[in-house]
C-alpha cells in the first residue's frame, strides 16, 4: 500500500527546541582561530541564535508539500519518498539517493528542472527524515538498494535510472549489482574507486592530488566516522538532546566537505531541523555501523565485484575521494560519461544546483 503524506510538525515540537537552544550552555571558545577544532563558537552561536528566534520552519513544510509524497512499507519498514513525475508519460524513471549528513532536502534546488524530463522518486533513508528508524541490525546498503529495487517496481517501472552521492553512492552501485535488468545506467558523484597500485610508479597530478586529500582526511576528518560506525548510540543521546549540540555536528561538515562553504543559514538549519524534529540523529549514524567498513574497503582497496550497467561519473573539485578514471574503470567497466567539473563540492545538488542537473540529464540521455 502506498499513502500520501504531507510535512506537518506539531507548533509544539517547534517550542520546544526553541526553548532548548535558549538554554544552551556553551562551551568556552576554541583556542585556535579556524575551524581546526570543529565548528567555531563564534560561527554556531549566532546561528542558533537565528534559529531560535527568526528561523521559518513552515516555509520549508509549503515548500516541499507543494510535491507529492508518499509512505510505504518495504520489507517491515515505513519508507518516505517524493513522488514528482514529469509531464510525458514515457520520461525515464530516476531514484535520487541522499547520503549523510543529508537528506531529500538536498534535492530541492533539482526538483523541478529535472522533473521536466524525468519521473523522479526522492526516498529518505531508513533511519533518516520520516521514514521509519530500523528496529534491529541488518538495514546496510545491500538491504536499503533491494528496498529501492522493490519501490520502483512497486511505482510499476520496469526500466530506470538511478543517482546518488554520499551514501547514495553506494547504494546505487549496490542497486546496479541487483538489478542491472531493469537499470538504464547510474549516475553517481563520486564513483566508488580504489586508487589502484599498478598506476603507483605513473601517478597524475590529480591523482596524488587524490591520495594526499585520502591520507589527510584518515588524519584529520574521519573522527565522525569512527564514533558512528563504533558508537552510533552513546553519542546518540548527546545529539538528540541537545539542537546546539546537533547543529555543531552537521554544519561542521557542511563546511568541511562543501567548496567554498556556500549555504545560507535557512539551508543549513533546515536540514539541521529535519534531523532534530524527526529525533534521527543516532538512527541515521546506525547506518555507519551498518556499512561503513565496507565502503571505506571499497574506496581504499581494490575489488574484483564490477558494476556492468552503464554509469556516468562527475568529480566535483572539492569532493572527497576524487577517483581518476582509469581507477574508477577497474569498478565500472562500461563508463559512458565521466566529467571532472570546474566548482562544486560533495553536496553538489545543494551547493550546484544547475551543474548537478546539467550532469544528470547528459548521462541519462546517453543511455534513455
């Protein structure tokens, strides 16, 4: 069964985190001047204080609730998804898959552009926005690709596409392994690629370019990884209690990964809401203890289990990892678009709205 479903927020749930934010006790201020120690005190606290007072949550609910959304039951689950099909019956079906710190928010600059040319499904991840939060282990890539393949065969589209970033990287590439038979091709950002050591003693610029960013970001950026992937739970607890707390998490990130930092204050807080008012903070890290250490092989070391549907591949400069071709070939043998863009970072559709959807409709009509 498949039911409608509108963003609706009790105005209680909004008190109350208003109400939490002003009781925040902050930390002291970091004792270096950049954004080394995590996200600085003298950039989080005006923003929630923002958040607190002047930020407009009802604007993001008259947004989104202008495009059809669904629930339905996949394998035991409720999963939520946007429903937007384009205006000729005959379009190609797509999946956009979101990843973490994300969600279906990420997608809203894209909606309508490539609605006018594809039936677009947009599902929130078990664990994250208002899809329902997995009750027991088991919900990994493989799983969450099969549900995928099972909702579009549910919509009654036997042929598609499917793209995706972040998390939605791996599980479209898992998807592609499923059910290659009903896949168009895939659209990812970025492939899942290996650096491969036979190229070791040739390297490219760009490619120890990418090596060196790998080796800087097990150093220096991974910390959120290993918590989530070991102790999704106990930092669970601090993230769901606390929106500062939560929005000091994900917006570092934002930052971290994104070129240039571009998102107003109204896109960050309003995926940082998603998060607070849906309580998955710790259900969306689960995912990490799912997967993580599979994924984190894949983009390290070298693997013999190809994707054998055709994909299109787009590097965003800012990016993390930035596979180079001939490694990324070892994986997806039958690449038909690849394009190493000029700006852009790991939330591309969010921070490059008009060359996301450029990228997405070259691929795809390749293969329609």
């Amino acid at each position: 069964m498949i039911t409608p479903f509108r963003i609706e927020v009790p105005e209680a749930d909004l008190d109350d985190l208003r109400t939490r934010l002003r009781q925040t006790r902050w930390p002291e201020a970091e004792p270096v001047d950049d954004w080394s120690q995590g996200t600085p005190l003298a950039y989080l606290r005006p923003l929630c204080e923002y958040w607190a007072t002047d930020y407009d949550w009802r604007r993001v609910e008259a947004r989104f609730n202008r495009f059809p959304q669904y629930r339905t039951e996949i394998d035991g689950l409720g999963i939520h998804f946007l429903h937007v099909r384009a205006p000729d019956p005959a379009a190609l079906p797509l999946i956009l898959t979101h990843g973490w710190p994300g969600s279906f928010l990420e997608f809203g600059k894209v909606i309508e552009p490539l609605s006018a040319e594809f039936h677009l499904v947009i599902p929130s991840l078990p664990g994250y926005g208002f899809s329902d939060k997995p009750s027991a282990p088991g919900w990994g890539i493989e799983r969450i690709a099969a549900a995928w393949a099972e909702l579009m065969a549910r919509l009654g589209y036997a042929r598609y596409g499917a793209q995706g970033g972040d998390w939605g990287t791996s599980i479209t590439t898992s998807l592609a392994q499923q059910d290659a038979a009903h896949l168009a091709g895939i659209h990812l950002n970025p492939p899942i690629a290996a650096p491969d050591p036979a190229t070791f003693g040739d390297l490219t610029p760009s490619e120890r370019a990418a090596l060196e960013a790998l080796e800087h970001a097990q150093r220096w950026e991974d910390g959120y990884s290993v918590l989530q992937s070991t102790r999704p739970q106990t930092i669970g607890y601090s993230l769901l209690d606390s929106p500062a707390g939560l929005c000091g998490w994900l917006v570092e990130k934002f930052h971290a990964w994104s070129d240039g930092f571009p998102f107003t204050r109204d896109e960050l807080l309003d995926d940082v809401t998603l998060y607070w008012l849906t309580g998955t903070a710790a259900s969306s890290a689960r995912l990490y203890w799912e997967s993580i250490r599979k994924v984190q092989k894949w983009f390290s070391e070298a693997t013999e289990d190809t994707v054998d549907v055709p994909v299109g591949c787009s590097i965003f400069p800012k990016e993390m990892p930035r596979p180079s071709r001939r490694w990324a070939e070892k994986r997806y043998p039958d690449i038909r678009h690849w394009n190493e863009l000029p700006r852009g970072g790991h939330f591309a559709a969010y921070e490059q709205p008009e060359l996301f959807a450029d990228e997405v409709r070259t691929f795809f009509r390749l293969v329609r």
